[in-house]
C-alpha cells in the first residue's frame, strides 16, 4: 500500500516530499487557528459590541465543532476516501477563513468560524492516515515526526502570531492571510493527492454519528464551561453527563458492530493503549503550561500578549527543530528510550513551574519553557507513534482518529482541570493571607499605618484618603501572591500528572517492525498483540 501511494505521489523523491509538505501546510493552518483568536478575544469584543461570554463562542464553538467530527473522521476517509475528503476539508476551512475575514457583525464570524471548525476537524486524523500509509512501519517514526511539526509547533507558536498581527495591524489579516494559502494547498492537493484507496460505498450509521456527535459536543462544552463555572455547576454536571451517556451508548453500539465507524477494538492492543494513556498525561501537562504562564506573564507581571508569545516561541521553535529528529530517533532506537528521557525532562520542568515568585526573571522562564518543549518534543509523536506501529493496516484508520480525538478530550481537560486548580487554590491562598490582616493583629496594624503615613507624605493626601489606597494596595499585593501561589499549585498537579505519564514510560516495548512482504504484517502483529512486555528495548 504504501508503494501504491509513493507512486501517486512523485515516488520516493521530490513528488512525496511535495505532497507532505502541502497536506502538512494543510493542517497547520487548521491547528492554529485553534490558538490564533485567544490573542484577538478583546478586540473582537470591543469591534462588536459583544459580552466576553458572547465572544468566548468563538473559541468554543469551533472547540465543539471540530472535536465532535474527529470520532467520525475514520468512517469519512473509509466512505469518501483521502483525496476527496481531504479536497472538502481544505474548500470548507478556506470558506470558512473568508467569511471570517471579511465579517462585520458577530452573526458573520460566528458563522464562519463554525465552518473552518467543520474543515478542521477531519484533517489532523486524515494527514495521521495518510502519513502511516505512505510510510512503512520501519520509517513511520521519521512520518510522524513530520506530523509533528504541526500538532505541537501551530498551538506554540499562535499567540506570538496573533499577538505581533493585531498589535501591527488589523485583526481581519489574522483570517484573510489563511485565504490564499488555503487556496494553494487545495489546488495542488487537486493535482498532486492520490487516493490510497477508492472509498466504499458504505451506510451511514445514524445512531452512531448522532450519538457521537452529540455526545463529543455535550462533553467538551461540559469541559470548556467547568474551568469558569465549576464542576457542579448545573449546567455543567448535566452537559457533561449527558455527554457521558451518549458516548456510553456509542461505545456499546459499536462494540456491537460487524463494521464500526470508530472501532473500540483497538485498545485490545496493548502498546496503543499504553501509549494512548502516556499521551493523555504528557498532552494535559503541556496545555496546563501553555494555560497558566501567559497568565502568570500577563496578568502578574504585567507583559504584553505579544512579549507573553515572545517567552513561548523558542519552545515552539525547538519542537519545530526537534520533532522530525525525534521521529528519526524513533526508527533508531525505539520509544523506551525517547520516553522515559523525554517524561523526565518534562516532569522536572513542570516542576520548576512550581517555584515562581513575584520575581521570577524573563530570561529563566524562558529557558525552563525551552527545556519543557524540548523534553516534550522527544516522546510526543514517538509514543503516539508506537502504539500505531502495534495496529493491523485495517485498524489504520481508527487508531488515528482515536488518538486525535484523546487528545482533543485531554487538551479540554487539561485546560478545565488546571483551571479549577488555579481558581480554587487562588481564593483559598487568598483567603489564607487575608485573614491576619484585622485590628487585632498588632503587626500588620503597625506595618499598615506606616504604609498610610508614606502613602499620605507621597501624594500629598488627607490620612482618610491615604488609608483607603493603602487598603487597596495591600489588597492588591496579596492577590498578586495568591494568585502566583495558585498557579505554582496547578502546576504541582500537572507534575504529578506527568510523574505518571514517567512511570508507565518505562513499560513501553520496541514495537517498530523491519521491511517484511505487506501480506505478513498484519498476522504477526495478530498473533503478538497481548504478549507480556519483555524486559529489554
């Protein structure tokens, strides 16, 4: 199959060079325009004249859209095959870009945004299938570290973009730019995308996609909204359990049948399932650190958006760099090694995210976050990488879009989880360092009269007027502690998280696979699929 694909796509030379380089153009621009808005949030609210719930739709909607079609992306490819999907995906985010782009009403961008998502939400886990096609599983390393450069390098890098745009010019460049580009990816997927293999004519399953779509979307609602609300607020307790219900049923249905369209029996293969929990764990530490330290620089320490991007692109550089490396390490020397070093690195400077202070230098967070992304670009696509590698051809498909659509669910949780964390931990530090501060504490009463008498010297004010800055300062300060405490306790739990994420690293086995007849594959990997790990790589 693979040869198949290397002859449609130019064979082995420049032809399939080209051919990645244009499906991974594709969806890069898919992935970062996840990221691309968060920056543009407030002058979007401030353009239309909308609330800041109004406009967080902007982001959720497209979140919901785009993870709710990820489940179904294995049954599209099967029934439509790569080329016409792939055709339809570019053509809808590229519609979807202009109408953005050109929107002068909320309504008109809300719409637009909603379509890109409909385009996006299918390519990360068709670019999966068509990388694991056309390389062979002894190459597949050096593949999805190409796969890479976009899943890990378009999130990093969106904010500097988007930040350094609508700081120079004007926010409508942020969509308008991804036109032509858009244009040019479809023309020459038109041209130059060949078909792995034609698409069935097979029947849709209507309780399978209704039950999926509903249920994916109640779920990352649920996720999206508890992070501000809380997880028991009612709305979001019965989102997300309605969420649950209807994935439950979908799970069970197609469990039940002869021709899935997500197929759940891939977690009989044990290395794809380890990898699968592996990457849940690394994927919620890496959002959780993408989450807080724009806070922490922004809110805390007083950086712009853009000098907050600035800090988080040399880590995005580093796996732009690090990534097809680490992909060719893999066909080296396996996934043990990448993981267990890379899960160490990772857990040693998350927990160095856990020591910030109020003075906490631009310089060393900048390269504790470099050494972050450097650590997390060694194991991320090689794990993901290995348990594909585990899979039979036939199951190609379903894994992809199983992995692309856990790490749709984790990065929610991710976010939802440390957000929680941040915001309870906050108001309990608060509340912690507040609570000395009364009359009867005769230490803080002397400190905070001293406080008045500067306050009322420096600007010239009655000792009333003084006093009520002074309340307001010391306020001030003590939210800023509490608020840099809370975010050190986040990130304590995002160690944790990727503490065991670094244990379960260490019972990967070598699952890559050397040239063998394409009819011998899938039986061996029948046969070996629950064996006992061995001890040795």
């Amino acid at each position: 199959m693979a040869s198949s694909v290397n002859e449609n796509s130019g064979s082995k030379g420049s032809g399939q060079g080209a051919l990645l380089g244009i499906v991974m153009l594709g969806l890069f621009l898919a992935i970062l325009n996840q990221t691309l808005l968060n920056v543009a949030l407030p002058h979007l609210i401030n353009e239309f004249g909308v609330t800041a719930s109004s406009a967080q739709w902007l982001l959720t909607g497209y979140m919901l859209v785009n993870g709710a079609l990820i489940p179904l992306s294995a049954f599209l490819i099967e029934r439509f095959g790569v080329r016409k999907l792939f055709l339809f995906a570019m053509f809808v985010f590229t519609i979807g870009s202009l109408i953005c782009g050109i929107a002068t009403t909320f309504p008109v961008m809300l719409v637009g945004r909603l379509v890109q998502a409909i385009g996006g939400g299918v390519l990360a886990p068709l670019v999966m299938a068509i990388i694991v096609q056309i390389f062979p599983p002894e190459m597949r390393g050096k593949g999805m570290g190409i796969f890479g450069l976009a899943m890990m390098f378009a999130p990093a890098v969106g904010p500097t973009l988007s930040g350094w745009i609508v700081e120079n010019y004007d926010w409508h460049l942020l969509f308008e730019g991804m036109v032509p580009l858009g244009v040019i990816v479809f023309v020459f997927a038109y041209f130059k995308l060949k078909d792995i293999q034609e698409g069935k004519k097979i029947k849709v399953d209507v309780f399978g996609a209704t039950t999926s779509l509903l249920g994916m979307g109640f779920l990352l609602y649920g996720f999206s909204e508890a992070g501000q609300d809380g997880w028991t607020d009612p709305v979001v307790l019965s989102t997300m359990i309605i969420g649950v219900i209807l994935l439950a049923m979908f799970v069970i249905q197609q469990l039940r049948s002869p021709h899935p369209m997500l197929d759940m029996r891939v977690f009989k293969f044990n290395i794809f399932t380890l990898s699968s929990v592996i990457n849940i764990a690394l994927t919620i530490s890496m959002y959780a650190g993408m989450y807080l330290v724009p806070i922490y620089l922004q809110n805390i320490r007083g950086y712009t958006p853009l000098d907050s991007g600035l800090l988080l692109l040399p880590g995005a550089i580093v796996m732009l760099i690090m990534s097809p490396i680490s992909g060719i390490l893999f066909d080296k020397i396996g996934p043990r090694p990448l993981g267990i070093v890379g899960m160490i690195i990772t857990v040693i400077t998350t927990y160095q995210f856990t020591q910030l202070t109020l003075t906490t230098s631009y310089a060393h967070l900048l390269i504790v976050y470099m050494c972050r992304m450097f650590g997390m670009s060694l194991l991320m696509m090689p794990i993901m990488t290995a348990g594909l590698n585990q899979l039979p051809s036939r199951l190609n498909n379903h894994g992809s879009s199983m992995s692309n659509t856990l790490r749709q669910v984790s990065g929610s949780i991710g976010i939802s989880l440390v957000t929680t964390i941040f915001t309870n931990r906050t108001t309990f530090h608060l509340g912690a360092l507040t609570e000395n501060m009364n009359t009867s504490n005769t230490g803080f009463m002397q400190s905070f009269h001293e406080l008045t008498v500067k306050i009322a010297s420096a600007m010239h004010v009655p000792m009333e007027q003084a006093q009520q800055t002074a309340v307001k300062q010391v306020y001030a300060n003590a939210s800023e502690h509490a608020t840099v405490m809370g975010i050190n306790d986040a990130f304590f739990w995002a160690t944790g998280i990727a503490f065991i994420g670094l244990i379960l690293s260490f019972f990967l086995r070598d699952v890559r696979k050397g040239p063998q007849p394409k009819q011998a594959i899938e039986p061996v990997q029948e046969e070996t699929k629950m064996l006992p790990a061995p001890k040795t790589s």
